[in-house]
C-alpha cells in the first residue's frame, strides 16, 4: 500500500498529539521527547528523501511526490516547499526541547504538534481558501497554550490571545475572497479589475497577518501577555509560515508579482515597520514587549528585503526567518526566567539588578535580544549587513533608515541590561535563582549556534541562495 | 425531510430581510444589555435568524443550516458556563439585569453603524448576493467591528464579534461556493472560536 507524503506529514503529528493530549499529559519528558521526535521525523523525511522516490516502511509504502485528493482538493508537496516545511518542523522540534523544562504538563506540546500539521497542511494545499483556513485553525490553536495557567510566573491576561485571534480573523475574509476572485479571473480573463481587487485584498491580509504597520498591535499584545515558548513558537513557525506563503503565492500567481506599486510598497511598509519597532523598542520598559518589537523590526526588514526585488533579497528575508528561532528561543529562555523573579511581572521597575540573581537567563535574553536587532556576532548581522548593502546601493537613505530601526532595537536592549545590572535594592531577594542545569545547558547551545553561525554563515546562505533561485517572479 | 429543517426552509424563503434587522436587534441587544444570561437567549436567537439566512444560501441543502444553528447553539451554551464561572469567580453573586456601561456612547455608535451598514448595503452590492443576504453580511460586519474595537478586554463579546464576523463571511462565501469542505472546515473554525473565547475567559479569572 502506497501512502502519499503528505498523509504523514499532517497525520502523524496529528495523530501523536491526540495521544500526548489524551494519555500522555502527566509526564513532560515523554510528552517533550515524542513531539520533538515526532517534528523532527517529519522534517528529516522532507527534507533528506527525494521527492521522485518511494520510501519503504514495513507493509507501507511512502511516496512522497504523490499528491492526496480530499474531496477534490489536492495537497502535495513540491520541491519549492522542502525548505518551509524543513523549517517549520525543525523549529517546532528545537521549541518543543526547550518548552521541556519551561512548560511542565503543558498543552503546548499536543497542541504544538497539531499547529505545525494544520501549518504544513496551508503549505502543501494549492488553493487560498483552505490555506488561509488552516492557518486559521493554527492560530486558534496557540490560544490554549498560549494563555495556559502555569505557576505563578505567567500574566493571566488574556487580552493577547483575543487579539490574536481577531487579527488572524480579520485576514480570513481578504483571502477568501480572493479564491472567488481567482476562479472568476479564470472565467472572465479580460476582467483586469478582479486581478487588482485580489492584489489589494491579498495585501490586505498578508499585512495584518504578518503585523504589518498599521497591524502591527497584535505582536506586542501576544509577546506582552502570552507564555513565552509559545510565543516563539507563533513568531517563528506560524508566521515562518505565512512568510513562505507570500512567497509561493507571489510565485504562483505572476500577476500579483508583476503588479508595479509591490516593489515600492514593500520597500515603504518594511522601512515604516523597522522604523516605528525601533522607535517603541528603544523606549520600552517592559521585556515582553521588546520582543514583540523586535520581532516587528524583523519583519519590517523582511519586507525591505523583498522590496529590493532581487534573488539576493529573497535569499537575504529567508535568512533573516532561519536566525530568528535561535534568537528568540534565547529571548524566550532569558524572559522565562526574569518573569519567574518577578511573579510574571516583566516591568523594569520589578527587575533591577535581576541580572544578579538570574546571571544565566538575563544573558540569554540580551544576546538573543542582539541577535534579534541584527549586530555581531549572529547570524542575523550577516543577513542584515547583507541587507544594507544591497539597499544602499539603491538609497543610502533607505540603508540608514533600516539600519537606525536595528539601532532602536539594540539601544532597547542595552536599555534592559543597564536596569538588569543595577545593584539589587535593599528590599528585593538577595537569593540567586536556582539554575535549572537542563536550561542552562540549552542556553549555551543556542549561543554557540548563534554565534558559530555569525562567524560561519556561509552555510546558511549557500541553503538560502539555492532557495531563492527557484523563484522568478521579480524578474517579471 | 425533517420536519423543522422543512420548516426553516419553508421560513427562510420570506423572512430573510426580517431575519437580517433581527440579528441587528439582537446584536444591539448583546450590546447594550450586561448580563450574560440575557446574552445568552439574544445570542441563541441570533443564531437561529442566521441559520434562517443559512437556509437560503444551502436551499437544496438546508439540512446544513441546521449544522450552523446546532453549532452556534454549542458555542452559546459554552459561554454561558464560562461567563457564570467568571461571575462566580469575581464573587458576582448579583446577577440582576443591568445595562453596560457608557449606554449613550454605545447607542450612539451602534446607531451610527447600522447607518453604515445600511448605507453601504445599497451603496456598494455585493456580487453574487440577494439584497437581503447583503444587509445582513454588512450588519454581522459592523456588529463585529463594534464587538471587536470596544470590548476588546471581555473575551466573550470579543468572541461573539468574531464568530459574527465568521458568519458574515460564511454567508458571502458559501452563496459562491457551497461545498462541503469549506463549510466543514468553517464550521470547526467556529467551534475553536467559541471553545477558545471560553477558555481565556475562564484563564483569565482563575487567579
């Protein structure tokens, strides 16, 4: 018997997580250990096996090119979506490792799991409406873990998930909408007017879901209020995925990427993102929402990247997606531990001199935080450098426009370690937190890698280029 | 043919245009009025007006606008139990009718939206819709807009506002395309919805 690649790669996750949720909740290790193999099988198996090759497995076998008909609608994976679906289950893996000792008896880890199969559905499925679906049913998803009351350490308040989940709601009409539009254009195909009605409601919604100024509130909201592993996981895989998913559909459909105001378009609503992040970022007194800042800054430079229209500049926004699991998951671990000191208050009034109590996890938080603004030595810097170049070959103007919303995130995080390293007041626990060795050893790892990756980025950006070469659409 | 789905078809076919201004009536009335047992029968009402609209959009299925008046009926009676466990939690022991707060200001901007939303409704059709489906997609809009933008820290309205926004949506959509994978899968958004809008509603007491 003969199954198709993405019968595994949707139903396997699923179907581990119906049996973490059900059976396996009071046991995190296993339930952490299964997860995490269970993304990671998933994306060795896109990632090593040739598409054109049917893989054995017992009675079974496993042909991954082979697309599956559900009711009419086909998912299949093609070679343009083994990067994305890579991603998306190789950093579900590394978030579910850390989430271990972060989340215990958590529901992140089933729901996790269910997320990245309803994501790597949207990826694999061709029409917009069922992908604009699912990553629907994702992001409703993340709201369980999101929102999880664990210890005393997490804020209870749910505004971020509400409004998360309008946002992602709000984008569903656009791209709906568009799949009527499409089937009309296929009918009617002298009907230009519905192409530009399409283009400006996929933009529309392409704008809200990724955060774009002016919607860009959801990301601070989430980032203030939400669990941080599970924001990570929403910053990097769920948007990771939407990314990818601007990028297919600028792919696909050659009209949108022909459409002349999208270069400039871009160009403006990156440079206004990087812009505004770096100016809130700089003069934020609360970790969580630096994060959420920072993440918007990243975006915004993203789009910047896309707007130069360039293969280098597709390769260089997928470069800037691969660092940012490894800078935020430090973030992550770093704003774990501030928050446990401060009974899940992050304010900077609440965490002078936590440095001295938590030296390992304020650490982590700042160079994930310097990885995340884009400086040496990380991963991130050689997208960015990369970055400035091309653009001020362009406008130098544009360059330090880009290059001063990095700056506003950096002075934000320098902000925070000035305040982290202030001595402790006289009325505050002079007790240094406990270290869990488990974190601290994931701590050092994630630094290694980032730092590894800065001086040595030249991998990254050899799987990158090969990427960005399969898209043509900035040459029309 | 059961005997209520033959009913609704048959009820559908001349009240849609009041069934539209009753989801209007029915959305000032979650609106406006504070407490949730009230909301509770305004929202199960609501649902049955929308499932009548359903009824025309799925005319030689109306056995599927039961599916959506059942489904709504499922969320209502799940942010019921959240609200009363919220209430009991917040040692809201006093449940007597009273209006929401800001009344005038509430009135004010309902009123100026359904003026929007009527406005627009005969300004700008909407391709592929009768009139009547129409006014109600740009009611279940303005109605969500209002629930989204001004109750954003109730995570029930806010709710309630998305699943309205959901149903204006679901309206439009299945009039073009009534197949059965899109509604099965709208029909799960909202169930999530409602169960999540539950579950930050219960999160966020339980402290």
């Amino acid at each position: 018997m003969t199954i198709p690649g993405p019968v595994i790669l949707i139903g396997v996750p699923l179907a581990v997580a119906a049996v973490l949720q059900i059976l396996l909740r009071r046991w995190t290790l296993l339930m952490a250990l299964l997860a995490a193999l269970t993304a990671l099988f998933c994306g060795l198996l896109v990632s090593f096996t040739p598409l054109r090759d049917i893989v054995p497995s017992g009675t079974f076998q496993i042909a991954m090119e082979q697309p599956l008909n559900v009711l009419g609608r086909v998912l299949v994976i093609e070679p343009v979506d083994r990067l994305p679906l890579t991603f998306i289950f190789g950093t579900a893996a590394v978030l579910f490792v850390i989430a271990w000792r972060l989340l215990p008896h958590s529901n992140f880890f089933p729901a996790g799991l269910a997320m990245v199969a309803m994501l790597a559905g949207a990826l694999m499925v061709k029409q917009v409406v069922y992908t604009a679906l699912l990553v629907e049913i994702a992001a409703i998803l993340a709201v369980f873990p999101l929102h999880e009351p664990i210890g005393a350490h997490y804020g209870r308040r749910a505004k971020g998930g509400a409004r998360y989940i309008a946002y992602v709601t709000l984008a569903l009409p656009g791209l709906m909408v568009t799949q009527l539009l499409l089937e009309l254009f296929a009918i009617f195909p002298n009907d230009t007017a519905l192409l530009q009605a399409a283009t400006v409601l996929l933009g529309l919604s392409f704008a809200i879901l990724l955060g774009a100024v002016p919607f860009q509130a959801w990301l601070s909201t989430v980032a203030t209020d939400g669990s941080p592993p599970v924001v990570t996981f929403l910053f990097t895989v769920n948007l990771g995925t939407v990314w990818f998913m601007l990028l297919a559909y600028l792919e696909s459909y050659p009209w949108l990427g022909a459409q002349a105001s999208f270069k400039s378009l871009f160009t403006t609503v990156g440079l206004l993102m990087m812009i505004i992040g770096g100016s809130l970022a700089a003069s934020q007194r609360r970790l969580g929402r630096l994060v959420g800042y920072a993440t918007l800054v990243d975006n915004g430079a993203m789009f910047v990247a896309l707007g130069t229209w360039q293969i280098s500049g597709v390769a260089l926004a997928v470069m800037m997606l691969l660092a940012r699991p490894l800078a935020l998951g430090l973030m992550t671990m770093g704003l774990d531990g501030l928050r446990r000191l401060g009974s899940g208050d992050d304010t900077i009034e609440t965490l002078e001199g936590a440095a001295w109590r938590a030296p390992w996890r304020t650490i982590a938080f700042i160079v994930g935080g310097i990885a995340m603004a884009g400086f040496p030595l990380s991963l991130g810097f050689a997208a960015r450098w990369g970055l400035y170049r091309i653009v001020s070959a362009a406008s130098v103007f544009q360059a330090v426009l880009a290059l001063a919303g990095c700056a506003g995130v950096m002075m934000g995080v320098i902000g925070m370690l000035r305040v982290l390293l202030m001595p402790l007041p006289k009325s505050a626990s002079q007790r240094r937190q406990k270290e869990d060795w488990v974190v601290l050893i994931l701590i050092v790892l994630l630094i290694g890698a980032t730092v590894l990756l800065g001086i040595f980025p030249q991998s990254v950006s050899q799987i990158v280029l090969e990427m960005a070469e399969g898209f043509t659409f900035f040459t029309s | 043919m059961n005997p209520f789905i033959a009913w609704l078809s048959q009820l559908s076919s001349f009240a849609s245009t009041p069934a539209a201004w009753g989801i209007f009536l029915t959305g000032a009335g979650i609106y406006l009025i504070h407490e949730w047992r009230v909301r509770f029968l305004i929202l199960v009402t609501q649902y049955f007006l929308i499932g009548i609209l359903f009824a025309r959009v799925f005319d030689t299925r109306p056995e599927m606008a039961l599916l959506k008046i059942l489904v709504g009926w499922l969320v209502c009676g799940a942010f019921l139990i959240s609200a009363h466990v919220r209430g009991r939690t917040r040692g809201q022991a006093d449940s007597r009718f009273h209006w929401s707060s800001n009344l005038p200001f509430r009135i004010l901007s309902l009123t100026v939206m359904t003026v929007v939303a009527y406005l627009a409704s005969q300004r700008y059709p909407l391709p592929f819709v009768s009139a009547d489906l129409a006014l109600a997609c740009f009611i279940l809009i303005v109605l969500a807009v209002l629930f989204i933008g001004t109750e954003e820290n109730d995570p029930l309205v806010m709710g309630v506002g998305i699943l309205n926004l959901l149903a204006a949506l679901d309206i439009f959509y299945s009039s073009q395309d009534p197949g059965l994978l899109v509604t099965g899968l709208l029909v799960m958004v909202n169930l999530l919805i409602g169960l999540a809008a539950s579950y930050l509603t219960v999160v966020e007491v339980a402290e």
